[in-house]
C-alpha cells in the first residue's frame, strides 16, 4: 500500500471524513518553510517580503504571515481592509492596484498606506493632491517578456501593467513639478518566471531607472516566482538568482550612494504547494475513446486548469495502489470544466476522493458562486491540528444581498 497522504501526521482522508468535500485544506508548516528558504536565499541582502494576498485571502494566513514578520501586497481597498482586520500594520502593507479610480486611492492613502502608482493619471492626481507631502511608488512596465505564459505575463509592450518606461521623461516632469516624494519604484513582469536572467532583465531597468529619483528607500522586484507544478517542472532557483542579484546590488548601491530595501512580493511561492483541493467522485462516465471521471467541482472552485491551462498533479486518495488509467477529469459544471485530460491516474471509482496538488495559490480565492453551487469550505493544519477556518457555504448565502420585491404588489399597483 503507498502511504496515504499524511498532512503534519493526520491522513487527508481523515480530514474528508470531519469536514466533506469539496474541500481546501493548507498545511501551515509548508507556508512556513517556503517564507524561511524565501528569506535564507536573500540574507545577505536587505530583503523583506510582501505577501500577495490575493492567491489566498483567508484571514488566518495573513495572521500566519504577519506572525512571522511578513508584510503584504494587496489589490484592492477590500484587501486592504482585510489586511489590517488581521492585525498588519499600515507601513507593512503596500498597494499596488491596477486601472482603480483616484478616488480609490485616497481612500487608502487616507489610511496611511503606501500605494504603487501606475498610471500617468492617477499620478498626477496624485501630485496635485498631495505633493511631496504622501510618499508613493511607481509601478514601471518593463517592456520585456518574462512569465509563464500568455495569461500572465505582466510585463510586455501590450501589457495594460504599469507605466511603460518609454514614458520616463513625463513621470519625471510630473514628480518634478509636483515635487512627489517618489519612496519606491517597482516591476512585476509576470508569474511564473523561469530563469534568473528573466528575472534580472527587469531587476536591471529599475537599477538604471532608481539613479533618476534620489528619495528612494526600496527597490520591489514583484514576484513571478513559480512553483513545480509537475516533477520535473524547471523553477527559478532562488540561490543562484539571490546570487546574481547580490552581486548586482552592491555595484548599484555603490552607484545610489545609499543603502536600499529589496522587496519581493511573492504569492504562489509561499501558498501554493501547502494547499490540497480534496474532492469526491460522483460519476464514471463512459467516453468517445477515454472515460470521464466526474467530481463534486468544478471551474466554480478551482478555475486554474480552464483559464490558464494550468497543470496539476492528481491523486487518487481512495486508491492509491489501483492499476493506472487515462481519465478526463471533469467538473460538475454546465460548461465543459475539465480540470485534466488524458491523465493517468490510479483506476477511479465512484466514491474515490480525489487531490488537486498545490491548490494553495489562486484557488479559493477565485471560487465563485456559479450555477448556484456553493463555494467549499477551508482548513487550516497547524502544529498537529486541523482547524476550520472558513464554513462551507448553504444555499442561503446564495441569498444574501438579493433584494426580494414582490413585484406584482411594489412595483405595478
Ligand atoms: C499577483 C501579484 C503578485 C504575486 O504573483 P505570484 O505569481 O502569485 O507570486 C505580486 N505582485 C503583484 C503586483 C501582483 O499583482
């Protein structure tokens, strides 16, 4: 018999059994050990993180995170609000939104939150507002290819990411004739970036771009750290990117004439491989050529698969010694939802829980409410212990905030 899928010691199958499925279950001591190999590869350079909330929002993972030190990149005010109900302080979060009105902005420049300007707009509101008196960042297009594939890479010429660095000499004039207190410049060309000259390229136009605005106090080199979604899947090998990122460090602040903070703003790096999408099958549906396997999910909960193409790795949990066949893996869905073609997996039968790998990232956090299905509950596993940190929905959430008229008697009378 393989050995079951043990989560700091408790079977996963055990944990199905307490809370059902579909279910999101993150191992803590994972997070943990990517946050400390993260800060390990870059100690010898000023680094801290800033944890990109939006791959997995649950408030006893930003809690986690702030417990160890980390700060947080947030996208919108709401992330914002949930950032600081879990305790961050204001100066630990930094936001970097994309295409938001100004009036967005100074709700959270009212809350002393630095934001990541990256539009010529905005930035000029933001000039005329606040002058030299509100520090800022500005977000940079970096005009460069980098990430995994077309989906999310951020960083390119028809990227709508940024302010493209061919338009340096208006960001200037603006922070020039508003005298704006530029504390920061940043790049995030894309997720999943596969090598460290990939990565560099971008490093480098901010150390050329950094010697332009002389009130800096931090360089953000964004994430795009990318995790191994099957064995033998290339990742970006930290050491040797620290390395070569050290080594360019010193020689530009030699050039800035002070001593920088390096920011990363990792998502996927930190959440994804502690995460475990758990479902059950509900079908065994026979095919042109290959059967179906149908499970309690579908796009509605884990939508990476249709929308990025993204491969993850599957177990049969119910039968993991069963001989190997070719299933296509589909969702519960009205819409063609296939979470995996063609994919051998340990022979499925109805009943059979299932596991979605490195579900951490971009899972839950993009669930939705379609066809009426409700979204799945989250555990957390902690120093030994399972906790349920987040209900499984009931159809009366699907209620909640529908206005109820009846509208022969309020509307027509
Ligand atoms: C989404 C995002 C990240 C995180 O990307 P990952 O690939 O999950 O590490 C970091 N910075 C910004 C600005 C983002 O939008």
């Amino acid at each position: 018999m393989k050995s079951p899928l043990l989560l700091q010691g408790i079977p996963a199958l055990e944990i199905v059994e307490r809370y059902g499925t579909p279910l999101y279950v993150y191992d803590a001591s994972i997070i943990e050990a990517q946050y400390r190999k993260f800060l390990e590869a870059f100690s010898l350079l000023p680094v801290k993180l800033r944890y990109a909330c939006k791959a997995l929002s649950n408030v006893n993972i930003l809690q986690l995170l702030k417990k160890w030190g980390c700060g947080v990149d947030t996208v919108s005010i709401q992330e914002v609000e949930l950032a600081l109900w879990s305790g961050f302080r204001a100066k630990d979060i930094i936001f970097t939104p994309n295409c938001i009105s100004f009036d967005e902005i100074q709700q959270v420049v009212e809350k002393n939150i630095l934001v990541n300007i990256e539009d010529l707009q905005n930035l000029e509101n933001f000039g005329r507002l606040y002058s030299c008196h509100v520090p800022c960042c500005i977000r940079l297009k970096p005009h460069i290819l980098a990430g995994g594939n077309f989906h999310i890479q951020t960083g390119h010429a028809d990227s709508k990411f940024g302010i493209s660095i061919y338009d340096m000499e208006e960001i200037i004039s603006i922070v020039k004739k508003y005298q704006i207190h530029v504390i920061g410049l940043h790049v995030h060309s894309g997720s999943e970036i596969k090598t460290a000259d990939q990565f560099l390229q971008g490093a480098e136009i901010l150390f050329q771009t950094a010697l332009r605005f002389p009130s800096l106090e931090f360089l953000d080199l964004g994430s795009g750290f990318k995790v191994a979604y099957k064995k033998d899947d290339k990742v970006l090998n930290l050491a040797d990117l620290a390395q070569k990122i050290y080594a360019r460090w010193q020689s530009f602040s030699k050039d800035y004439g002070k001593s920088l903070e390096l920011w990363f703003e990792p998502g996927k790096f930190l959440v994804s491989q502690a995460g475990y999408f758990l479902v059950k099958t509900n079908v065994i549906k026979k095919g042109n050529q290959i059967p179906f396997a149908g499970v309690d999910s579908g796009f509605n909960h884990l939508v990476r698969p249709m929308l990025y193409d993204a491969y993850h790795e599957i177990l049969n949990l119910s039968n993991p010694d069963g001989q190997r066949k070719s299933y296509n893996v589909v969702g519960y869905i009205c819409e063609t939802d296939t979470f995996a073609k063609e994919r051998e997996i340990p022979e499925i039968r109805v009943g059979d829980i299932l596991c979605f790998c490195n579900a951490g990232a971009y899972g839950f956090s993009m669930s939705s409410q379609y066809n009426s299905r409700l979204r799945p509950a989250e555990v957390l596993i902690y120093q030994g212990k399972d906790y349920l940190i987040r209900h499984r929905e009931k159809w009366q959430d699907l209620l909640q905030n529908q206005v109820l008229w009846d509208l022969d008697k309020d509307l027509f009378s």
